[in-house]
C-alpha cells in the first residue's frame, strides 16, 4: 500500500503537533507546516493527499485562501478546515471553494481521525454549485454545535431535495429555513412559510392547494395555493407533525406526483417547489411517536437536520447577548450594555424556551433598565421561566419510583388536581392514575395536592 500524506497547516506548532500524533497510522506520513504561506507551495513540490488548515491565521490569511489556493494549483488535494471561530457564511463559503469538509476545533479526537479517513479515500465527483454565496439571516454561534449546523446547512441548501429541521421550540428552525433559501439556487424566488399548529384540515388544504371558488360554503372566489404561490422558490411547513392524518397523506402524494388539485378543481397543476419542513423533536422517535407517517418522514428528511438547544451551547450565549442587546438598545432610543457578571448568570440559567426565550429576557431587561448597565442582580427571571443546570428534578440522582413520584405530583399540580387531564397529559387512563397515585403514595385530591412535594 502506498503511502499517503497528510500536511497540518497551523501557526500554533504545539496545537499541530497534538493533531499529527492523533492522526499517525500505518502507511501515513504526517507533517507539519506552522506558515500558511508556504503551503501551497510544498503541496506543488511534494504530493500531499489532505491538507488540514485552521480556518483563521495570525498573519491574515485564512482557511479558504489555502482551499482556493490548492485546488487551484493540485485541484486533487483534498483540504480540511478546521475552526474554532466560525460562521455559516464560513463554512458555506469554504465547502463551495472546494473544502472536502469544515469542522470545529472541539477537541473532539474521534471525530477528526474519522473525518481524515473518509478523506483518505479514493475521491468521488462531487458536483460544484454554479450559484455564488449570499447574504443570509443572521445565524449566531461558535459553539461546536453551531459549526456543525452551519456545515450541515452549507451542505444542504445547494439543491433541492426536502429538508426536514428538528429543533425544540425557540432554537432558531425557521432561521435555518431561511438560511437554507438563502444560500441555495432558490435564492431569487419566493419564500413562504406556513405554520401548521392549530389549522383545521379544510383551511389547511385550503392554504396549501388553493380552492375554486364553490369548493365549500365561504368559498366565494379561487385561490391560490401555496403550493403554486411558491413555484419554483421555497414552502417551509412548519410544525409539520401537528398535520392530520389525512392531510399527511395529500402532502406526501403531493410531493410523489409533484402536482397538487385545488379543492373543487378538475385539473391537477404541476409545482415545482422545494419543501423543508420542521417539528419539535431531537430524532425519528420524536417525530412518530406523535402519529406522523413514517414513510411521509424519510420523503421530508432526504436531509435531517437538528438545531441544537441552547443549554447545549451555553458559549455561544454572550454573542447572543451582545446582539439582542445591541438591537434592544437601537429600539429602545438608548445604549445599554450587559455586564460580564450579568452574562455569567445568564449563562448558568438552563433556558427552557431556548434563542426565543433568551432574546425576550434581553428586550425586558434593556427595556426596562434604569442605568446603562445591566448586572447579575438585575435579573430577576419568572418562576419556572428558567432554572439552573443543578435544579433538574434528578440532580440528585434519585430512584425511578421517586421520579415517577415527583413528576406525579408536578403534573396533578400542573393541572391543579384534573385527573382527567392530568392521565391524559401522562398518556394512562383514569383507572391506572389511581393504581399509580396508591402505589407511589401520591394524593389526587383537594388541597393536599398543592400540598405535596415535588422534590
């Protein structure tokens, strides 16, 4: 077997030697260069199947000056950018260069010799969008976790398969649809969006396939669908599991047939749209588990894509604060800053309500600020909005028994004492609600419920 090289670009030579000791192998000759400069040159002199590079350099050169740099001078030289510092426009821009993948500098040693491997393949023909890098929502983030959503994005948005994003409520999924828009061959036509939650079958269908006029009592004139609104441009559902039964079933013939038959027409009109899709939910489980179809969800997730909570990236926080603050300020007709005091509180709060309920806590505390500057003291958050990392119902590691206990007792509280709901929201009947409540201990009645102790 041949041997095969691989050059670690990096001005930081402690950092880059690490590197090289975690990727040395059988049959593999590892080197180090600590001069972004000359990379391109050793690379011309003496063949070298992967480059590694940091994506920012002190001497103001960067990661995507080396991709653009070697493949224009060995266009077969796979290279590798690895960031600790940054963005969407990034990773799109490096991964549109040429960049065989763009990773972040986490530490994370499995994961890049993984990554180098796949690299050290034989390559395969991987196709070059046509259409240039635009400006996209502002997605904000260094986190690992970020890095990760914004390769995953650059990755996805050049074609036009569907897109299905998972995210708790508040992470951001439909700034990744937009995202996705943004940076794809879309670009220039429409993008509509539609939330699912809460609509009857019959205005959904409505929404979405258009109607003639007489197809139901208050149909009075034809409609346009959104289908056919957005042709050729992009249709985000979002919250696309709270869909009937039925209606799931008309959008996944809809996007087999890539037709969509208003209500009361005759004739089916051809669309062609890029769907993306998001629903509350870390995995497949969390999605079927809600009723959805499953063959409706491996049509939406030709790519899955999965927007990380905020306590998931708690380092990303202070850009977050920095720019919800900065906009709260132009709002508000007046300057006022966060200390780091107040950041550092901040960020050991477990947000529930993820981005949205950070950027609202910011516009209350700017809004509401009497000096330029906001301390730790001055936040004062509603109960149960958010709670710290060590308040968790199992910090303390308890038994099973204890748990379902205390989640018990926070339902029927929850639910000041409903047993109907209480079952229904715990997904039991009324009958095994009793069996539990005697068999846990638990009241279900009057005043000693409020009583109880959840923990």
């Amino acid at each position: 077997m041949s041997t095969q090289t691989v050059l670690i670009v990096d001005d930081d030579r402690e950092a880059a030697l690490v590197i090289s000791h975690a990727l040395a192998a059988p049959n593999r000759e590892v080197r180090v260069l600590t001069s972004a400069e000359d990379v391109v040159a050793q690379a011309a002199v003496s063949p070298v199947d992967l480059v590694i590079t940091e994506a920012v350099f002190a001497s103001g050169v960067s990661g995507l000056d080396i991709v653009r740099a070697c493949k224009a001078a060995v266009p077969v030289t796979r290279v590798l950018v690895v960031s600790g510092n940054g963005s969407l426009d990034d990773a799109v821009d490096a991964l549109r260069a040429g960049a065989f993948d763009y990773l972040a500098k986490s530490g994370d040693v499995d994961t890049l010799r993984a990554t180098v491997e796949r690299a050290l393949r034989p390559p395969t023909s991987r196709p070059t969008p046509a259409h240039g890098p635009t400006r996209a929502p502002t997605m904000i983030g260094r986190s690992p976790s970020m890095l990760q959503l914004y390769k995953q994005v650059s990755q996805a948005a050049p074609g036009s398969a569907p897109v299905l994003i998972l995210g708790e409520s508040g992470t951001g999924k439909e700034l990744v649809a937009r995202a996705l828009h943004a940076h794809g061959p879309r670009v220039d036509r429409p993008f509509l969006s539609l939330n699912c939650a809460g609509m009857t079958d019959l205005h959904l269908e409505s929404a979405l396939f258009g109607h003639v006029r007489g197809a139901f009592p208050t149909a009075v004139n034809d409609r346009v669908g959104l289908f056919e609104a957005a042709r050729t441009g992009t249709l985000f559902l979002d919250n696309i599991t709270e869909m009937s039964a039925a209606m799931q079933a008309q959008l996944l013939r809809v996007l087999q047939e890539r037709e969509v038959r208003p209500m009361g027409g005759q004739e089916a009109v051809g669309v062609d749209v890029r769907v993306l899709a998001a629903a509350c939910g870390d995995a497949e489980a969390d999605v079927t588990a809600h009723g959805f179809r499953l063959d409706l969800f491996f049509r939406l997730a030709v790519f899955l894509i999965r927007v990380p909570p905020l306590r998931e990236r708690r380092q990303d926080i202070p850009l977050l604060v920095e720019h919800f603050s900065g906009a709260a300020s132009a709002r508000a007709g007046r300057m006022v800053t966060i200390s780091n005091g107040a950041i550092a509180r901040l960020r050991q709060l477990d947000w529930p309500g993820n981005v949205r309920e950070l950027e609202n806590v910011i516009e209350r505390l700017v809004a509401s600020a009497r000096h330029p500057v906001i301390e730790a003291a001055d936040i004062v958050l509603d109960a149960g909005a958010s709670t710290s990392p060590g308040t968790h119902p199992f910090s303390d590691m308890p038994t099973l028994d204890e748990l379902e206990r205390r989640y018990l007792v926070y339902a029927l509280q929850r639910f000041a004492g409903n047993r109907t709901r209480t079952a229904a929201a715990l997904g039991i009947d009324r009958r095994t609600l009793y069996r539990m409540s005697a068999r846990l201990g638990v009241p279900i009645t009057g005043a000693e419920i409020h009583g109880a102790n959840v923990g």
